[in-house]
C-alpha cells in the first residue's frame, strides 16, 4: 500500500495536484447546464460535480467554482432562476467539453462549439437539443462555501425530457441504454455498464 501525506501533496506541482485529486473522488456525473444571461446571451458550461440532494421534493445540485473562475453560470441563475441539466453522449463529449474553455460572457456558447438549442414554450432557459436525457431546474438556494469560495447550487427539477422512453417498471433509469457518460477528473469522459442491480437492503 503507497501512503500519500497531505504534505506530500501540498509539495506537489499545482496541475499534478489538481490532476490527482479530482480524480481520487471517483467517477461523477457530468452535464451540459444550459442558461441564459438577462441581456438574452445564452450560455453553456460542463459540469461534473452534479449530486442528487432528494427526490420529495426532487431536488439537484452542483458545486461551482469561485465567482472568479467560473462566474457566467451561477450569475445566470442568480438573475433568471432557472437553468437546464443535459446529459452528455459520446457523440457530443467534444464539443461538451469545449464548453469548459474561458469564453468572454458576450459569446454564445452553443454556437462556438456547434451545439444547438431548444427552446421549449415557456421556458426562458436554453435545452442541448442533441441531449438524449434533459431535465429544467428551477433555483432553490445558492450556498456559499467559506473555506474554498465555491457553492453549492441547489435546485427543484421542473420537468425531465427523454429521448424514449427505457424507465423499468420500477422508475429506474437505465443510464447506459442512453449511451449517457461519465466523467474522471477533468477531462477524461466514460461509457458504463451496468453489472447488477441488488434488492433493498433490509437488516
């Protein structure tokens, strides 16, 4: 067993670091958030640190980095409201992950990348038409994190979109039968299997 101090990580170079880290969390969901500014741009960012809060009410959120770093997102959805989740196929994971370069806040991003909108009635915030699962969000809190100066952006899921309709009879969702990928670290993309799904666990 290779132990690894946090000294030893602290001496590290900052790209091998973050390389590390990022990757030692595991596997994570990843999706296009689609939103618009109040000027009218639409905006598009990939996003892999998506967690499920709760399914009554249903709930998702994401972590965003520092206003500074990323701020075009989450100042979005601070002044809209509302925001769209799309899940990402291989036939769209490069011009997904595009959408992670620093493009200025003027720029629309779906055009830049080659990527299209839908735009369903009324609803103010822009879909990934090439997504195969998409769901709405509307804003629930926006959660300061003191100690690294990211947040924790919560949200109520207002609709789900799905290219057919693979639900098992139970609700599940089979994620791989739409060829839904996942992510390591911050640029390398996944395909999954399922290899078994287990009854409830009772003591």
């Amino acid at each position: 067993m290779i132990t690894i101090t946090k000294a030893s990580i602290q001496s590290w170079d900052r790209f091998y670091r973050t390389n590390f880290i990022n990757s030692l969390s595991g596997f994570k969901s990843v999706c296009l958030i689609g939103t618009v500014s109040k000027e009218g741009i639409p905006n598009l960012a990939v996003f892999s640190n998506i967690v499920h809060l709760g399914a009554d009410p249903a709930m998702i959120g994401f972590i965003n980095r520092p206003k500074a770093a990323a701020p075009d997102t989450i100042r979005n959805i601070e002044d809209t409201c509302l925001y769209t989740m799309n899940h990402i196929h291989p036939g769209i994971i490069e011009q997904a992950h595009q959408t992670s370069a620093k493009y200025d806040a003027a720029v629309n991003e779906f055009e830049v990348v080659g990527l299209n909108e839908l735009w369903r009635d009324g609803c103010t915030a822009p879909f990934v038409q090439e997504s195969r699962i998409q769901y709405l969000l509307s804003l629930a809190e926006i959660i300061a994190i003191p100690s690294n100066g990211t947040f924790l952006v919560t949200g109520y899921i207002e609709s789900v979109y799905l290219s057919e309709d693979l639900r098992e009879g139970d609700g599940f969702l089979p994620l791989e039968k739409y060829s839904s990928v996942t992510s390591l670290g911050i640029d390398a993309y996944y395909q999954t299997e399922k290899i078994h799904r287990l009854p409830y666990a009772k003591p």
